[in-house]
C-alpha cells in the first residue's frame, strides 16, 4: 500500500496569509494526486485533482504542484471559508488511501 | 449534477451485518468511466477506504486488505445504487461511513460524495 504523509498536522493562520500543506508518498505516483477539503460534520469535497487541476468551481486561490513522491497545496490568500481540515489522498494504485489530514485553525 | 444518497442504520450490535445502500442520480452505475466506492472516517483510523465496484465490460470488486474477509459492495443496476455489506461487526467499525463516485477521464478522483451515515457498534 503507498503510504500518504502530510506535514504539518495542524497550522495555525490569519486571514489573508499565504498556506502551504505538504504530502509526501511512501512511493513515487507521477501525478496520481488529489485534495480535499472537510469542514466538521461534512463530507470531503475534491479541490485539486492530477496533482495540480482546480475542481470546477473550487476558488483560484487553491493551487495544487508536484510529482512523484511531493506534493503541495497552497493557499493563496486564507479566507474564512477555508478553516477546515485537508487531505490528500492518491489514485495511482489499490487500495486507495489518504494522508493524516491537515487542520487550518484561525490564529 | 449527480446526487448520492445513503440510507441504512445507525446503530448495530456486534456480531451483526453492518448494511448500507447509497442511490445514484445524474448518473448511472454501470458507466465505465467511474467507480462506486465505500469509505469510513474515524479518530482512530482517519479517512480509509474500504473497496469499490465498478463495471468495465462485467462486473469487478476492489476491497481493503483490513475488511477483505468481511465486506462486500454489490451494485444494483435496476435500482441504480450499490451497497456496503460488512459482517461481524465490532465496536472498532464504529465510524462515520461514506460512498463516493470516483470518476475518470485518466487518473480518478473522488468527486462526489454521500452524505454520511455515522454507524455505531454498540449493545
């Protein structure tokens, strides 16, 4: 199974800052990359798919690099919406599985 | 704009057959750009997935390694949904459970998601 890493497991931002999540394959995957966002009581919702592609209707403000075995999500500009929890999860072999989560709390 | 929407019970006893059903709208199980695939969140264990059914001229099954002996995700073509079937459950099944389409036009991606069923393992 490839192990999905994220660093760090919560941050803490103000509004307005620049957001940089980091996920790290047990095994190189190409692009087999995607991100999600959960706020508490919902389902994850998909952001960013094939590493770097934005989900239709997902803000420019969410971007997505990386291959192989480092990925990054970054948040351009933190907005109040955005505090959540983020994962990362892979498609490029079965069992599909997902980093630890990212947690975006407000400073 | 496809819709998914799970029913089944929130409270099972050990020992029991978890069961869960998630109907499709705005798509069709059978497509074969896509997968059906089951999904439980919990403190402990985080986000993990548990298997898939998918069709691609017949159709094909994809479990976890950790619920392989106990699981089983069936599609329902005249109904247009796919359940989750998990036996001799324990209190560690205890979890927040979710299907979700993965769809594919190369790599797959999960982008639509059930509503949750939160399940609890308990006498």
């Amino acid at each position: 199974d490839i192990q999905m890493t994220q660093s760090p497991s919560s941050l803490s931002a103000s509004v307005g800052d620049r957001v940089t999540i980091t996920c790290r394959a047990s095994q190189s995957m190409s692009t087999y990359l995607n991100w999600y966002q959960q706020k508490p009581g919902k389902a994850p919702k998909l952001l960013i798919y094939v590493a770097s592609s934005l989900q239709s209707g997902v803000p420019s403000r969410f971007s997505g690099s990386g291959s192989g075995t480092d990925f990054t999500l970054t948040i351009s500009s933190l907005q109040p919406e955005d505090f959540a929890t983020y994962y990362c999860q892979q498609s490029y072999s079965s069992p599909r599985t997902f980093g630890q989560g990212t947690k975006v709390e407000i400073k | 704009q496809v819709q998914l929407q799970q029913s089944g019970p929130g409270l099972v006893k050990p020992s029991q057959t978890l069961s869960l059903t998630c109907a499709i709208s705005g798509d069709t199980v059978s497509t074969n750009t896509t997968t059906w695939n089951w999904i439980r969140q919990s403190p402990s264990r985080g986000l993990e997935w548990l298997g898939r059914t998918y069709y691609r001229s017949k159709w094909y099954n994809d479990y976890a390694v950790s619920v392989k002996s106990r699981v089983t995700i069936n599609p329902d073509t005249s109904k247009n949904h796919f359940s989750l079937q998990l036996n001799s459950v324990t209190p560690e099944d205890t979890a927040m459970y979710y299907c979700a389409r993965e769809y594919y036009d190369g790599p797959g991606r999960l982008d639509y998601w059930g509503q949750g069923t939160l399940v609890t393992v308990s006498s």
